[in-house]
C-alpha cells in the first residue's frame, strides 16, 4: 500500500507494467498490476469514478 511507502494515507495503485509475466505474481507492494491496455481504459474515466476489482 502507498502509505507504507510515502507516508500518506493508506492507498492502492492501479498500474501497468513493462513485464507482463510477472502478472498475478506478488512482486509489488500491494499494487494491482495490471495490463497496459487496462491502464489506457480507466485513464478515460472520471476522477472519483468507482472501480469494481475481481480477482
């Protein structure tokens, strides 16, 4: 989670990744990586806008 890293308050990231092997492997800090192509979707959407995560 971000707060763990910078300080602030308790966050999970959404990012894309430029080794897509490594997806569904645990090798972030709590990160949701995901495709680059995701990233582009929810880059349109509206801030605030909710994200429904299905594992």
């Amino acid at each position: 989670m971000l707060g763990n890293i910078d300080g602030g308050e308790p966050t999970v990231a959404i990012h894309g990744t430029n080794q897509p092997e490594q997806l569904g492997e645990a090798v972030s800090l709590g990160c949701i990586r995901v495709e680059d192509a995701v990233v582009e979707q929810l880059a349109g959407l509206p801030l605030d806008t909710p994200v429904e995560i299905r594992a």
